[in-house]
C-alpha cells in the first residue's frame, strides 16, 4: 500500500460553522490557488501547474500513480478539503448515487448489494490530516495512522451515512470491503462504524492476513469476486480510490468520492 501526503500549511480556518456539517471540519471560505507573487496573480498562464486543473485531472485518473500533493497546490488542497467545497462534492456525488439507485429494479431475493469502501469513503480519516486546528501537516505514518484508527473516532464522509440510510430502505444489502486489517482493527472499525449511524450491514469484508501482499487493486477485486460467488448483484460500487472501482466486478455502476490528498494503487 502506498500512501503519501506532504503536509499543507497554515490555512485561515474560520471559526464561523456551516450549521449542517459543523461537525465535520472547520470550514473555511477561501478556495484558490495560492500564487507565489501577485505578479503571478494577474498572469495565471504563467503560473506552472493550475491547481483545480491538477486535482481535476486526480479525481478522473488522468494522472495515475502520483505520490505527492505538488507544492504549488498543498495550501489550495488543503482549502479544498476544509473548506465547504469537499462536502458539497461528496454530496453531491452521494445524490447521483441515491438517483441512480431509486431507479435499480431490484430482484429482491436478498442478493441486491451496494459496495462501499471505508476509509474515506464511508468514514473520514480527514481528522488525522488535520492538525492544531489551524494547518493540516501530517505526513502519513502507519504507526501513527493505526493509533488513529484505533481510536475508533472517524466520522461519516459528509453525505454518504445519509445515502447509505436510503440505500437501505431500498433495500439494498450493504457490503463494505476495506483494506483495514482483520484480526487488529475488525472490532474498532464495527464499534466506529455503529458509533456514527452505520449500524446494519449484509458483510463486512476487512483484509486478511494471507492478503497482505496484494495491491489494493487485486485485493478489491477478490474481495468482489467472493461477493459475487456468492451469489450477489453489485449494483453500485463507491469507493475514493480509483483502486475500489477498477478490476473485477467492478459492479453496474461505480462512484468516485473525491480524494485529492492520496492516490493507492
Ligand atoms: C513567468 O514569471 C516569471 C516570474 O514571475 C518570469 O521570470 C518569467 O519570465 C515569466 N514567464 C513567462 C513566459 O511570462
Ligand atoms: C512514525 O510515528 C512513530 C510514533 O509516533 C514514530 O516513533 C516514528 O518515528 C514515526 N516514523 C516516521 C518515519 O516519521
Ligand atoms: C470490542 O470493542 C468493545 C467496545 O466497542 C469492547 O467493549 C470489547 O472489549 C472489544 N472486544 C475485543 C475482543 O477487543
Ligand atoms: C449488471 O451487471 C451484470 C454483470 O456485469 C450484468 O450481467 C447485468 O446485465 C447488468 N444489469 C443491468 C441492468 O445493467
């Protein structure tokens, strides 16, 4: 697995709350490009990378395999993540999700599954990136990452606990599969899970310890592969990593939850 995040630096936070996601992040209202020189300000061409460009070209998979947030674009990420921007995407992409699930015919045997990846998809790890209330520098560490989880303390990405209530009054089973490890984070990760409002799921798929090596990539498709023999329909598959939505059985319809901060192969 390879997770790399550079840290981003003293961005304004406000202290004024978004009533509905208060409890998220501290939203700031600034989402732009930092320029290095108002010279640079007034003569955007000139700059070397545009930043919303950069994180567009991220979340389509335009530029695969990058290991780090480029300098030029840390401060205007981490707007993007603690700002109102991140929330309204995930949002947003949760309603398409919702809209195309109301129209599923679903079979009804009890076999009609939605995926869902968790770290950053259904619960955040956005607070262990963010640091002091004020900046977001926190390179990723597992010894620290794993301290983090287990403290059982991540809360739902904005707008997916809300799906996922409505997934299951359509009565869609709901499969998570994520690459936590079995045997040390199973338990934590059902108690976070129910701590937040995710209290009913069909299977919850973690990683074992003979799955150790394989890339996010071919462990998500096994784990796929085993939901289908089986016997079930994925009819929707969610994941932030374009890792949960490739591969096998990648499921009638995949959504992508935004995540410009890390890219896992
Ligand atoms: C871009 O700006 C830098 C300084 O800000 C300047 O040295 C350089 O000549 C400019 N390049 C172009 C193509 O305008
Ligand atoms: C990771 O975190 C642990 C615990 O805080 C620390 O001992 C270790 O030095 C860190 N590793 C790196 C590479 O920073
Ligand atoms: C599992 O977590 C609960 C708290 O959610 C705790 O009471 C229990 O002791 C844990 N069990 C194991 C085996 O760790
Ligand atoms: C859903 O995907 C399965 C597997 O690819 C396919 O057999 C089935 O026809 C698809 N159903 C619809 C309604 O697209």
């Amino acid at each position: 697995m390879k997770l790399l995040v550079l840290p981003l630096f003293f961005l304004l936070v406000s202290t004024t709350a978004s009533a509905s996601r208060s409890s998220f992040l501290n939203p700031i209202h600034l989402l732009r490009q930092e320029y290095s020189s108002s010279e640079d300000h007034n003569n955007v061409a000139n700059t070397t990378l545009d930043c919303v460009s950069w994180r567009l070209a991220v979340e389509t998979n335009n530029i695969r395999n990058w290991e780090v947030i480029p300098d030029e674009c840390q401060t205007y990420i981490g707007h993007y993540m603690l700002g109102h921007q991140y929330p309204s995407d995930c949002e947003y992409v949760a309603g398409l999700a919702y809209d195309y699930a109301k129209g599923v015919e679903l079979v009804g045997d009890g076999k009609d599954a939605w995926v869902l990846d968790l770290d950053d998809t259904a619960l955040s790890n956005a607070p262990y990136y963010y640091v002091d209330n004020s900046y977001w520098a926190k390179d990723y560490n597992k010894t620290e990452f794993v301290e983090w989880e287990l403290k059982g303390e991540a809360p739902a990405v904005p707008g997916i606990l809300d799906l996922y209530n409505k997934l299951l009054e359509l009565e869609f089973k709901i499969v998570f599969i994520t690459g936590k490890d079995e045997t040390t984070l199973r338990n934590i990760t059902e108690y976070n899970l129910k701590n937040v409002g995710y209290h009913n799921w069909e299977k919850l798929l973690l990683r074992d310890s003979t799955e150790a090596s394989l890339t996010k990539l071919e462990y998500k498709s096994k784990k796929r592969a085993l939901v289908v023999a089986d016997g079930y329909r994925i009819w929707g598959n969610m994941g932030d990593q374009w890792s949960d939505l490739l591969g096998e059985n990648p499921g009638n319809r995949t959504f992508k939850v935004p995540m410009p901060m890390f890219y896992l192969k």
